[in-house]
C-alpha cells in the first residue's frame, strides 16, 4: 500500500515572511510597469514642434535633444520645440 506524504504546515511566523515576500514581488512588478509608462510617456512629450517667429542664432554649439537628433545649438532646439537636450553631439 503506497503512502500519502504528509504536507507541511507552516508556522505563523513563515506565514507572514512568505506574505512579505508575495507583496514586495508584486511592488517590484509595479514600480517596473509604472517606470514603463512614465519612460514611454517622456518620449511622447519629445516632439519637434516648430515655434513661429522664433529666433535662433549662428552659434555652433551642438546640442543632443531628447529625440536623439543633433541641433546646430540650444536655440535651434527650443524653436524646434525640443526643451530638454544635452550639450554635445548625439552618438
């Protein structure tokens, strides 16, 4: 006659760890979901939108935008629409 294997029972103790750890899986999820959108969200907001009768100037001082494009330097970008870049070429 086979025998029936006796499950374990768990304390109140490992009971609550295995609650904690259930829970901290699912904020990991979260934070990861909501960091998606918010990264998806910044790239929308990343357009060019050409500003009229915006003045640039000749300078030469390449700027990368948040679009991954080189502009000629900071004004360039901002009649473009692009607020947020950084100073040098983009790669």
């Amino acid at each position: 006659m086979a025998q029936l294997k006796r499950s374990r029972t768990f304390t109140t103790n490992e009971l609550q760890w295995i609650a904690v750890y259930r829970v901290m899986n699912t904020i990991k999820i979260l934070a990861v979901l909501f960091l998606a959108v918010a990264l998806s969200a910044c790239n929308e907001d990343c357009k060019e939108k050409v500003k009229p009768n915006c003045i640039t100037t000749f300078e030469l001082r390449p700027v990368c935008g948040c679009n991954d494009k080189t502009y000629d330097n900071p004004s360039s970008a901002e009649c473009i629409g692009i607020e947020e870049y950084t100073f040098g070429a983009c790669n």
